[in-house]
C-alpha cells in the first residue's frame, strides 16, 4: 500500500469513528421529559383530606409516568402525550372522558385537541357525547382526514368510520359532577332573581363550579414536541358552548422552533388571549425563555384580563414551565435529566 493512500484510509477511518462517536453522543444527550396537568382552578387546600390529595397525585403519577416510559423507550412525543392523557380521561376524578362535568341540560359534550410539533399537523373535536376517548378521535382527526376540527354528530360518525371505543353519553356520568351543577344550577337561579338576567347571572358564578381539564405536553429523543388537551369544558355550559381545549393556538399549540403548551382555565380568556400561541410567539420574536414567557402570559396579561387558570409547557431543550393564577392545578412532570415534580397548590 503506498503512503498517502494509508494515510487517506487511515483519515477516513478515523472521522467515521469520530461521526460515530459524536452521533451516539447526540443521542444520548437528546433530553426528553413531559408534563402533564388535571385542571387548575379554586382548589381548597383545607377541603383536600389527606386520601383525596394522595388519589389525584397516584393518578397524575401513574400517567405521567406511563407517558415518560413511552418516552424513555424511545418512542414519539404523540404516544407519550395520548397515553398519559388517557389515564386522566378514563379516571373519574378529572374532568374529561369519565368524569367530565354536566352540561346545563344534564348531558357531557366533550373537547379535545393535539398538536404535533415537527409537522405543525393538528386535530380537534368538539361538543362530542358519545367518543370514550376524545383525545383518540382529536389524534385520528390529524391523521386520517383532511380537516383540522370536527364537531358534534359528524365527529361522531368519522369515530365510527374509524373504530374508535363509543359509549353512551351516560358513560361519563359521576355524582360529584352531578352534584356540582345541582350547585351551580342553585346558584345561577338565585342570581338570575336578582340580577334579571341569565348571562349576568352566568357570569358571575364562582371559578369553584368552573374548572377541571387534562393535558400533556412532551419532548422525545428526536426532539419532537407535542401537545393535547381533552376536556369537558366548564359546568352549566349552555347553547353548544366551545371553550378552549379545542381551539389551536387557545388551549394547545406546539412548535419544535419554540414550544409546547396544554391550558386549563376559563376558556373563554384563553381564546380571546390566544394564550398557548401567545406563549410560543414570545420566545420566538423576542427570543426570551419559555419560564419567562409563560409567566407573562398567565401572571400578567391574564392575569390583568381577568382570566384564571394555568398551562403546562415544554421546550426542545427540554425545559418545563407550569404556571397558574388560580389556587391550584394539577400537575406532574418529568425529565431525562433526573428532575420530577408532582403537585398541586403554589407551595408544592
Ligand atoms: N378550559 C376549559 C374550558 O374552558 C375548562 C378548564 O380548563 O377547566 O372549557
């Protein structure tokens, strides 16, 4: 073998062995976490006995838990997301799935949505009654038709097309639900005499009979984020009411140039706020981190609006925010860097 040529396959071996090395490097420091959340609301510290505070915390755990595993495996942000999302659905102690609060009328209408970040694809359901699993149909809405939400019976008849699990609308059916709006539907009367008029009345019922509403936002290996939200949106709700969770770029949004974001609040605010969106415009245009914009969002300009409620929100470098301007939100998280949180009240 002449010289340069040695030196040539020894140069070329080498780099190989360096690309390779780099590569696997990559892989490994690639950080990828989720966060999740049960709702934000008025959460009465002195009302949550000790068992109800270690019930919810079990189950955000478990699903946080169940999504990081996904994760850890290597498989998509989307599996991660839908998996932790449905334990919470099919848990009678959030709202949404089993669990969802009554409409004024007595029945569920549900709402859902997911957003991958890569593709910027987006799927969403809203007012559905008879999907087991909202967040299933939001994810076959983004995948397997050309459209990005789809409402009420229609929704329901692309389920069908698609096999999805149907139930009947008294599946979703809790006393405690039931209770609250026996609770809420008293207190909308009582305001209605005084105050003459329903939508008055309407406005001015406490955030206690309001809130509830699960999501996950993750980060997997191939830096890929996702986020989704499925909820049953607020008591009493009225007249085929939509609220957020379904609305891209309100309740959910995610974007690998900056971040992933699942809300929970009055809905109402989080539209007309377009506060998921809003959050991840801020660290794109002023390039400022996610912490920070998160912050402004929740803490002073809804804050400012009159809007309560919380977000999760991840970035691709794996950072994680929580904020929330009302007594508590349900929430856990997760990262590859060791760190995990699960909790409730601002103190946790
Ligand atoms: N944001 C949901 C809605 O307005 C409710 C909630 O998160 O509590 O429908």
């Amino acid at each position: 073998m002449n010289k340069p040529f040695l030196l040539a396959t020894v140069l070329t071996v080498a780099t190989s062995q360096l690309l390779m090395v780099n590569t696997a490097q990559a892989q490994q420091e690639q950080a990828f976490a989720i966060a999740i959340h049960g709702g934000a609301g008025t959460i009465n510290k002195s009302n949550m006995s000790k068992e109800k505070r270690l019930a919810y915390e079990t189950k955000l755990k478990q699903a946080r838990d169940t999504g990081y595993a996904l994760l850890a495996e290597g498989k998509s942000s989307q599996a991660a997301v839908i998996a932790a999302i449905q334990i919470l659905e099919d848990s009678p102690l959030f709202n949404a799935g089993k669990g969802a609060v009554y409409t004024f009328d007595g029945e569920h209408e549900l709402d859902a949505s997911i957003m991958n970040g890569k593709t910027l694809n987006a799927g969403a359901v809203s007012g559905v009654k008879t999907i087991k699993s909202p967040i299933a149909l939001a994810e076959k809405v983004m995948e397997k038709s050309v459209h990005v939400m789809l409402s009420g019976a229609g929704a329901e008849v692309f389920a069908k097309q698609q096999g999805l699990a149907l139930v009947d609308n008294s599946y979703f059916d809790t006393d405690a639900r039931y209770q609250s709006l026996l609770k809420a539907k008293k207190k909308l009367a009582e305001q209605e005499k005084e105050l003459k008029d329903f939508q008055a009345a309407h406005k001015s019922l406490g955030n206690e009979y309001k809130y509830g509403t699960v999501g996950a936002v993750a980060l997997d290996k191939s830096g890929t984020l996702t986020a989704g939200t499925s909820t049953g949106g607020m008591t009493a709700k009225r007249f085929g009411r939509i609220g957020d969770a379904p609305i891209i770029g309100a309740g959910t949004y995610a974007n690998n140039e900056s971040c992933a974001v699942s809300a929970t609040g009055h809905g109402e605010y989080f539209i007309r706020y377009h506060v998921a969106a809003d959050i991840c415009a801020r660290m794109q245009y002023q390039g400022i981190s996610l912490e920070k914009a998160a912050d402004v969002v929740i803490n002073d300009v809804l804050v400012k609006a009159g809007g309560s409620g919380g977000i999760i929100a991840i970035d691709p470098a794996g950072n994680i925010a929580m904020p929330f301007n009302s007594t508590g939100m349900y929430r856990a998280s997760k990262s590859s860097n060791g760190e995990e949180f699960v909790g409730i009240f601002k103190d946790d």
